[in-house]
C-alpha cells in the first residue's frame, strides 16, 4: 500500500534535508568521543522515562535507539538528540493507561500505535506547512504546563523511590496508597536510602560543573551497591532485560484504539514539535543558522512512527541529552548513530547488568529530571509582568494536575485564545493630536499637552475588526465627538492597527458611518492596509466609502482636511 501524497511529500523533503551531507573526515574522531559519552546517559535516561511512562524499561532503549538511527539519516539540524522524555512519559500514561487492560504486553503495543500517530499528524503537518503551529502554545501556557509536569512526574515517582507498591491507578490513588503504607510503616528505608544516595550523585556533578553525567555515576554506584551487598530481596529491581534488537509489537491492537488514541497523539505531537522546534532553533542560532521548522516536524514525524513499528514509544528532542553531545565535542549526528550503535551492544551483550539496577534509582533519575523541569524564576518574572497572562499560566498548572496532563493542555490553550478575544475585543483606543517641534500625531492620553486639530477628529483603535469588537468601536467614536468641544466636521481613523475586517465589523462600519452622516461629519481613513481596503471594496462599500476617503497617512488627511476647511 503507498503512502498517502501529504506524507510522500514530506518523505521527499527529508532526502533534501539529510544532515550528514557534506561530512567532513576531521569531525569523526569528535563524534567517536561524544557517542561514547552520550552513552553513558542514553541507557539510564531511557529505562527510566519508560518506567515514568508505565512501560517496561526495555521499550525506552527501542524508543532511544531507532530515532537517533533515523534522525541521523532524515534530520535537518546538525546535532540534535531524540528519544524519550520526562515532559511526554506522564502524556503517554495517560493515553495508554485506560486502554491497556491486563497491561503488560498491550500497554506496549498501544504506546507503539499512538507513536506512529504522532508521526503521522507530523508528516501530515510538514506536508500541510504547520511548521509554526507551536505558536498556539504561547509562554504562560508552556510556563504553567511544564512547572504543573515537574509537580506531577516529581510526585507519580515517589512511590518506587520510596520502594511502595502503589498498584494501578490514577496518580492520586496511588499517592493516596502511598501515604497509607507509610503511615502503616511500610516505607522501604534502603530504596529510600538508594534514591537519596542516587540524586546526591545526579546533582553533585551539576553543582561543581563536573564533565562526568551524574546519571552515570548514580547508576553504577547503585548497581554496585546492590550487587556487592545483596540488595537484590530488599529492594525492587528493574531485572535483565530481554536480549535482542528491537522488533515489532503491535499485536492486539484494534481500530477502536487507533480512534481513541487520535486525540492524545495530536496532543503529544504538539507538545513534542514544540519542545524540539525550540531546541533545534536554540543551536542552529548559536551558529549563525536557522532550521526549516516543516522539515524539522517531518522528520521528528517520522522518527516516531518508525519507533512505534519497533516497541518504541512517542519521542522528542531532548533538552538535557543534546547539551551533552554539544560538550563532549560532537559536529553531527554521527553521534547520536554512536549512541545508538552502543546502547545495542549493550542489549546485546550485557542485558543482564540491570538485574542490579533499582527502581529507587530511576525513580531518583525521573526526579531530577523533572526538577531540571520548573522554571520558578520564571513563574516569578510572568506574576509580576501581566496578571492576564498568570491567570493563563495558573490554568495550564492547575489543569495538569487536577484534570490531566492531556486536558490540561486543552484548558490551557482554550484560556488563552478566550485571552486573545478579549484583548481584541476591547483593544487600546486614543484621540491623537498634534505637538508643538514634535512631527506626527501623538496619543493624548500618553501626551496630555498635544493639542487636538480644530474641525478634527482623530482617533486609533489597536485592533482588526471583527464581530466582537465593531460595535466598541462605534461607541468609542460616539463618546469621543460627544465630548468634543469644537464643531468637528470629519472624523479620522487612524486605522494603521486595522491589520482585518469581517462582514459583522463592515455592517458596524456603515452603520457608524450613517449616524455620523446625519450628524453632518465624514469619516475617512489614513493608513488603511491595503488588503482591508480591499476588502472593504470586495464586501460592496466601494460606493460609500470612495476614494477620496482614504488617505495614505495621518498627516496627508490632515492637510487636505484643513486646506477644504478654509476654502
């Protein structure tokens, strides 16, 4: 069966966008060292995510090692590392987690089905040209729903690191069973003991700038430690992992899933576009670059649909993994393809090392991870700059909490385009007038000693009309000429603001237009975009609203106002 047309056109940019063109041979020996130290974080970072995510931990090495082979292939940034993450583990949880019944085998299967359907709505989207889509998720909405992410991951790993079984559940009943075994005592004092130790060595290094991941150093220590003292019976364990390559499981799957899982895939596929469009952008800046944000979605699109056909899961650029590359040296995604290269030798030859592995250490690695998450600093910048925008950002936290990760995000965006409306719908409005050695015509209320134009009225309202807000803008033009105090003979709209109009706002136009008519005052135009002018001709207006009613600057009208006035 061939592909549909959007996504064969999005295929065909990718073979134009292949990052490893033009390799040159001196970067080899850079990307060798940076795989190797990649490594290092890709095995822990992945089992854990998965784990966050209510997957066994081996899919999160499928899930870390097929989109660094595809992306090295297909990406259009130089360097840029994929695989799982904290922000999108408790997205895929919640997608998967009401279907999955029995889990186990079908919570795999259907965290691979909706994988692919996140890369299908990418290769869709590049197609489409969607690339800037990410804008619906403005500041205070990334704001709210990453600190609310930090909250609710922190808070979803507390019981494996304090070595509870929490059972099935949402992640307030199992932080409700959580809190009753420790009050009965059964908080499991060397998981505790291992997570504490595990995030000590996770952020030490970070603290004192080390070069050797802390992640690193927490898994070996707690591996070690586990082994050489018998933890094994006392402490819950991740266990060996299966031998072998990543391969298809997508068994006993339904068209009834696929449905279901539609709407969390748009959602994931937004929130991971975002993340990585900002990441990519970030480092192709630092290098005087930019990168196609289209050719960027398709080939995060297809990164995941090959990982969900392989076991894999929903992925997206990583935040705390591409830095590392960056330091360690790495000039291409060479690197990643030696991550890649490394973390399966090590499925293939050392499965066994994380039968030595605890939960309470991913649990601590998750942590971290969602710590590096918050931005309080931010939080804190946002209160005090725009109260509006806090309400959006309060949302968008509180919805991930209380509602769900997934619709919490809906909240979010839903507040914040009701947000938009309202600012249009009752925009900035002001009488201009002249000032004395100053050219131009100036805002009053900012300019309280400008001098108004006798005759005159001249009057800005920052926003496109549409049917909200054409009605505020009659009733600002008719307050403003009963407050007049001279005889005004035309009113001008400074109408540079006016960037659109629809058929409601145009009726509220003519409308006003009559009732100053009959008030003996024309209304005309200065600045007038020329497609709203045009638009203004194609509704029908071209009659009433003549040429000689439109001025192609404020100052223009003026003179040619006062010059009729004293003929």
């Amino acid at each position: 069966m061939s592909a549909p047309p959007a996504v064969r056109t999005s295929l065909d940019k990718l073979r134009s966008a292949w990052a490893l063109k033009g390799y040159k041979r001196e970067w080899l020996r850079h990307d060798l060292v940076a795989g190797a130290a990649l490594f290092a974080l890709l095995v822990p970072a992945g089992m854990a995510y998965a784990q966050a995510a209510g997957l066994p931990p081996v899919t999160g090495l499928y899930a870390t090692v097929v989109p660094l082979l595809v992306y090295a292939v297909v990406g259009p940034s130089r360097i840029l590392v994929l695989g799982p993450d904290s922000a999108l583990a408790p997205l895929i949880a919640a997608a998967i987690m009401p279907l999955a019944v029995g889990g186990g085998e079908k919570s795999v299967a259907l965290a691979g089905l909706l994988a692919i359907l996140v890369g299908v709505i990418m290769l869709l989207g590049a197609a489409l040209r969607l690339g800037t889509i990410t804008g619906l998720l403005s500041k205070p909405i990334r704001l709210g729903y990453l600190n609310g992410l930090a909250v609710y991951v922190g808070l979803s790993q507390l019981p494996a690191f304090l070595g509870i079984e929490a059972g099935d559940g949402s992640i307030w009943e199992k932080l409700g069973k959580a809190f009753t075994s420790v009050v009965d005592g059964g908080t499991n004092y060397i998981a505790v003991a291992l997570g504490l130790g595990s995030l000590a060595l996770i952020w030490i290094p970070r603290l004192l700038k080390w070069k050797v991941p802390g992640v690193l150093l927490a898994v070996v220590a707690s591996c070690l430690a586990t082994a050489l003292w018998g933890l094994n019976d006392d402490v819950k364990v991740t266990g060996a992992l299966p031998q072998g390559l990543p391969a298809p499981a997508l068994d006993g799957i339904s068209w009834a899933d696929a449905l279901a899982l539609v709407p969390p895939a748009a959602g994931i596929a937004l929130m991971a576009f975002a993340d990585t469009g900002v990441l990519s952008q970030s480092l192709a800046a630092k290098e005087g670059k930019r990168v196609s944000g289209n050719r960027e979605m398709a080939a995060l699109g297809a990164a995941n649909a090959a990982t969900g056909f392989l076991g894999g899961f929903p992925i997206c650029g990583s935040s705390s993994r591409t830095p590392v590359a960056v330091d360690a040296g790495a000039k291409s995604q060479l690197t990643g393809a030696v991550g890649a290269a490394l973390v399966l030798a090590f499925m293939l030859l050392a499965p066994g090392v994380t039968e030595y592995l605890p939960s309470a250490t991913l649990a601590a690695v998750v942590i971290a991870a969602a710590i590096a998450l918050a931005d309080p600093a931010g939080v804190r910048r946002l209160l005090r700059l725009s109260r509006s925008e806090s309400v959006v950002m309060l949302a968008a936290f509180l919805g991930v909490l209380l509602v769900g990760v997934l619709q919490g995000i809906l909240v979010a965006i839903a507040l914040a385009l009701l947000d938009f409306v309202r600012r249009a719908w009752n925009p900035y409005r002001t009488e201009l007038g002249g000032q004395e050695g100053r050219p131009g015509y100036h805002d009053l209320t900012r300019h309280p000693e400008g001098a108004r134009i006798p005759g005159l009225l001249i009057l800005r309202f920052d926003a496109p009309l549409f049917f909200g807000n054409g009605q505020v803008l009659a009733g600002f033009v008719r307050e403003e000429l009963d407050e007049a105090e001279d005889h005004v003979t035309h009113v001008i709209l400074a109408a540079e603001p006016i960037t659109g109009i629809d058929t409601t706002a145009l009726d509220d136009l003519v409308t006003l237009d009559e009732w100053l008519a009959r008030r003996g005052v024309d209304l005309v135009f200065a600045e007038l975009k020329g497609p709203v002018k045009d638009k203004l001709v194609h509704l029908g207006t071209a009659a009433r609203f003549t040429p000689d009613h439109f001025y192609s600057t404020v100052g223009a009208a003026v003179r040619d106002l006062r010059n009729q006035q004293s003929q």
